[in-house]
C-alpha cells in the first residue's frame, strides 16, 4: 500500500542543495539534482551523522565527516569507510508538492 506523504512544496529545494525534512519520523534528505528529486535517508551508514549537512555532486550525496558518498539513486556508498547501502524512497511531484513514501524503501541490499 502506497503512503505518499508531503514533504515540502517543490519550490522549496534549491538545486544541488540537501533539504531534511522528517517523515513519520524517518529522518529523510530531499535533494534536487540533474531535473529530479531525490530522497534518500539523511543518516550515514557509517557515522550517525546527518547526510543533509554534505555536498552534492554528480547524484551523489557526500557525508561531510568522512568523505562517504552514497547514490542519490541506489543509496549504495561509492567508496570507503561507508560499505552499507541507506535507504532511498520513491518521489513524486503533484501539484507543486514533493511526495515522499518512506515505508516502501527502493534500496536493495547487494
């Protein structure tokens, strides 16, 4: 079952610029990047620091502690010291709101 929530409206996310936000209490970053919007959860897998706080470049979110970066697309880490994938949840934009369901994480674990 589908459970689309509000995020934020799409006016809101400033391109190549994290925006946290949180949903059902899943703390999540929204990013706009190369025309699309991502969301991915906004804690390392390596370090329980917030992913928001990084840059982004190439669809990919870098964590600001240790250099991890992870696909904003697969939630896979591209290279060390993160080895475990963060979740990414499915978006859609209707009517100027970005739409996020957290329950139903696109990550595969590999």
């Amino acid at each position: 079952m589908s459970a689309f929530v509000k995020a934020c409206e799409l006016s809101e996310l400033e391109e190549d610029t994290p925006k946290r936000v949180e949903l059902d209490g899943t703390p999540v970053s929204l990013v706009k990047t190369e025309g699309e919007v991502f969301a991915i959860y906004d804690i390392c897998s390596h370090a329980n620091v917030s992913l928001s706080e990084g840059e982004v470049e190439d669809c990919q979110i870098e964590c600001w502690l240790h250099g991890s970066a992870f696909d904003l697309r697969t939630g896979k880490p591209s290279g060390l010291p993160a080895t475990r994938p963060v979740p990414v949840y499915p978006v859609k934009i209707e009517g100027g709101s970005v739409l996020v369901d957290v329950n139903a994480s696109l990550t595969q674990e590999s």
